[in-house]
C-alpha cells in the first residue's frame, strides 16, 4: 500500500511505503525506543487512518510485525500536538488546541493502560483500574488538567472533565497517548487509544479500534521498550 504524506520539513507531497517510517520521524526518536505504533492518515482532514506495529531490529532497522488495521481519528482530523521529543510542525498543519476535535499529529509517549476491569494477563504497561470515581480532566484552570484522578482521593478544582466508565464502553480498556505532556493549559487533554463505536465513527481527539486490535497493540506495548506512538 503507498499513501501520500507530507513531509516534516516542506508542503511538499510525498509517497513511501505506509509501514516506513519517513526518516525525519526515525533520526527523532531516541535510541531506547525499540517499538512504535505507526497511525497514518491520508491527509490531515481524514477521520480514518491505518495502524502498524514496528520493531526496531538490532541492526537499527524498523521492520513491521503486524498487518495494517483501521483506526478512527478526531472529527476534524489532525492537528500538531505537544509531544516527545517535541518536533516543529509542518506545513499544512495547525497546532492543536483543547476542544478542537483533532487528534494529535506528532510523536507521542505511551505511559499507562487502563480500563474498567482488573489488568488483564498480559499487558506490561503500568495499568490503573477505574470506577465511577475517576475523571479525566479536561478543565484548563484545573491543576489535574490533562490527568486521569480519582475523585475521592483528591480535592475536586474542575468544572469540566469526563467520566472513565462511560455508558457507550469505549473505555473499556485503552491506554494514555502522552500529548501534552507537562498538561500546559488550552494545548489539548486527555488523548487515549480505546474502544471505537464503529470503524467510520471519528472520535473527539482520541484513536480508536476495535476491542480485538486494541487488545493486540496493549499485549504487544513493553514499556522496556520506551514505546511511542507516531502519528501523522
């Protein structure tokens, strides 16, 4: 499959390999990352992309090993979002903001798993179970901005965040897509891999799949191996 992409430097349009990793993003990425989840989307307007799964292999080369899968992104497709290392963003990008509907574009850490049951067998990310108590915070004055925290452990300073259990289930199990990392106000909150409500449902701002895939991409994370999502 070849998509067309757009280049870190340029407006130019380009065409690789899907699965390749454009060499701007690879040079990017520190020498202790050993796996990247790849999301490409075919313009930064597009509400679906594909998912690969990379290792990096010992001589220094990304090799896929997985198949592709579909992957719903924001309503209001990409935008360029905080992330680690951070990068300057391209042509034809703009920067994300809190509420905007984008999913971030952009290199991204993955710290933690999470969902609404004990931690199932198998995932190494740290994991945090939650309950009706937890929110993820989305109010920009909140000093929990851009945090999932459990309500009665902390003294509630929000007007505006969202429940971890929502009735729909599309938190029954996913991870957190560091973006934003130091939760810098109006940049954009609470950006998560979970559960889609259907393969061309877009989301909010998060990537979403189905149970199956999101289960696939949650055992294969090792946080050994200092994962990270690129996104473009």
């Amino acid at each position: 499959m070849i998509v067309k992409t757009l280049c870190l430097t340029c407006c130019l349009v380009t065409t690789m390999p899907a699965a390749e990793l454009p060499s701007e993003y690879a040079a990017a990425l520190p020498k202790s990352c050993t796996q990247v989840i790849h999301v490409v989307a075919s313009n930064s307007h597009a509400t679906t992309a594909q998912l690969w799964l990379l290792e990096r292999t010992t001589a220094g080369v990304w090799k896929s090993v997985s198949a592709p899968f579909p992957v719903c992104i924001g309503r209001n497709g990409l935008a360029w979002g905080a992330g680690e290392p951070a990068l300057p963003a391209p042509a034809g990008y703009h920067i994300k903001k809190e509420g905007d509907e984008c999913s971030p574009a952009g290199i991204f850490r993955i710290t933690q798993a999470f969902g609404a049951k004990p931690k199932p067998a198998g995932i190494k990310l740290p994991y945090i179970q939650c309950t009706a108590a937890h929110a993820g915070v989305d109010d920009d004055k909140s000093r929990f901005y851009n945090q999932i925290v459990d309500r009665t452990q902390v003294t509630v300073d929000w007007t505006s965040a969202e429940t971890m259990i929502p009735t729909n289930g599309c938190y029954e199990l996913g991870a957190i897509i560091a973006h934003n990392p130091r939760n810098k106000a109006g940049l954009g909150s609470c950006i998560f891999f979970h559960v889609w409500q259907g393969e061309n449902i877009a989301t909010s701002g998060c990537t979403a799949m189905s149970l199956m895939h999101l289960r696939q991409v949650l055992f294969w994370l090792d946080p050994t191996a200092d994962p990270r999502l690129i996104q473009r």
